[in-house]
C-alpha cells in the first residue's frame, strides 16, 4: 500500500495500478461475503462486486470526504444499492434472500441509511477495513513495536502490564500504539471514520 498517501487519495490522483489493486483486494472478500449472507444469487455476486469497483473507480475523482464520520462508508453502500437495483433490473428477477424477504427489499433496507442491514454493514465495513489495515501495517515495525502495540491497544492490558510483560518502559508502550496508530490512520484515511 502507498507509504504516502491514504488509499482514497491514491484513488483520486491514480486510479490505476496499484490504487486499483489495493481497492479490489480490501472490498472484493468483503463485497462477497456481505452479497452471499444477504441473499445475492451465487452466480451473480462477482459481477456485482466488478460493477460496484469499477464504479467506484470512475467516480472517486468526484468523491469529496465530508467531515460526517462515515462519508465513504455511506457513499460506498450507495453505490451497492444502484448496482445491486441496475443489476437485478437487467436479470428482471427478483431471487429470494436469505430469511425470507425478497431481494427488493433488501436493496431497500440498504439504501435506508437507519435500518439495521445498513447498520450491519457499517460494522462489518469497519471491521473488515481496520483488519485489512491491521494487516498491511505490521510489516512497518519490529516484532517490539508490533507486540507492545497489540497487547496494550488490541489485547486491553495495561501499559504497565505491557512493560512488564516486554521489558520495556511504559513510555515506550505509549510510543508504539502512537506510531502504528499514526501509520493507520494515514493509510485508511476517510474508509473509518
């Protein structure tokens, strides 16, 4: 992932390459998962996934981050929605989803912003994105760092736990969730909020 500059940046300056590749491999596994559990046909999921990327793609220049927390979040499950309702206008079908109710509603429950299936999938996002995030960082620090970050900011001990457990000064606990929280929040600048 771009050192310099957060994904949504990367995306409005360059939408290609490596840009692209970091946006497919960060929304793709979530897209999917979200599509099969709420009821997408099986056979239609990656070319509704394609569809909301390339979107996305085409209109990031366009995209301004609000100072509302969510604004991507929100902008992004927009997208879905018209992918999924243009998606299932060209199908003309309406498959059942998962606990009875129909696809349209569905598509419904998400474009309202307050229902609980919009909520879900602002959870699942944020969740999703941070452990991607999570992922791409580690690699930045020494095994110290990394540790003494985790179990003090992911794990809940205390920084004197933390210190005692590693050998190191509380202070320098304190000084390694700040660099990888720095390092997170430059790179997923905009996704969480």
């Amino acid at each position: 992932m771009d050192t310099s500059a957060s994904l949504l940046d990367s995306l409005r300056l360059h939408a290609k390459g490596n840009s692209w590749q970091t946006l497919v491999e960060l929304y793709s596994p979530l897209m999917r998962g979200w599509l099969i559990r709420n009821g997408a046909a099986l056979s239609d999921v990656d070319d509704i996934v394609q569809d909301v990327l390339i979107r996305v793609v085409r209109l990031i220049p366009d995209f301004r981050l609000e100072p509302r927390p969510g604004s991507f979040r929100s902008w992004l499950r927009s997208i879905t929605v018209n992918c999924l309702r243009e998606h299932a206008r060209r199908r003309r079908k309406q498959p059942a989803a998962q606990g009875g109710s129909d696809y349209g509603d569905m598509i419904q429950q998400l474009a309202d912003p307050q229902s609980g299936l919009s909520k879900l999938w602002d959870r699942e996002h944020d969740e999703h994105v941070t452990q991607y995030l999570l992922q791409q960082v580690r690699a930045d620090f020494s095994a110290n760092t990394w540790q003494a970050f985790q179990r003090f900011t992911l794990d809940g001990l205390s920084a004197d736990e933390v210190s005692q457990e590693l050998g190191i000064s509380p202070n320098a606990v304190f000084i390694a969730k700040s660099r990888v929280m720095a390092r997170l929040r430059a790179l997923g600048q905009g996704l969480i909020d």
